[in-house]
C-alpha cells in the first residue's frame, strides 16, 4: 500500500505544526493520490519527505515518526 496507513497521523501531525486542516489534508491527499494511482510502487513517505510544503511544516525526523510501526 506503499504507506497509505499512515496518512491520518500525518495529517495530525500537520494540523499540529500549525497548518489549516484543509491545507494538511490537501498536502497529504496529493501525494496520497500518486501512490495510489501507482498501485503502491511509490512511497508516501518519500513523497512527503520531498514535498517542500510538507517539509515547511515538518522535519524529515518528524515525517518518519509517523511512519513508526510500534506505534
């Protein structure tokens, strides 16, 4: 699923560093739609991660912790 799952926690997450909840969810569905267009061959964690809208708002750390699976 190429990270789908973890989407909601990013989306928190930006709502939490100070982004609209409309914008984190445009900016988390946007690259949310190109992995799923690719049936998961990409990545949303290296999407977000070079997502410089997302990066204005979250450090790389940061974005990789949501990705945590002990969670």
């Amino acid at each position: 699923m190429g990270g789908l799952v973890h989407s909601q926690r990013v989306l928190l997450a930006l709502t939490q560093a100070g982004v609209s909840r409309e914008d984190a969810y445009r900016l988390v569905q946007r690259n949310a739609m190109k992995v799923w267009e690719s049936d998961g061959a990409l990545s949303l964690l290296d999407l977000l991660k070079q997502d410089a809208d997302v990066t204005a708002a979250l450090s790389a750390e940061e974005i990789e912790a949501k990705f945590d699976l002990d969670y």
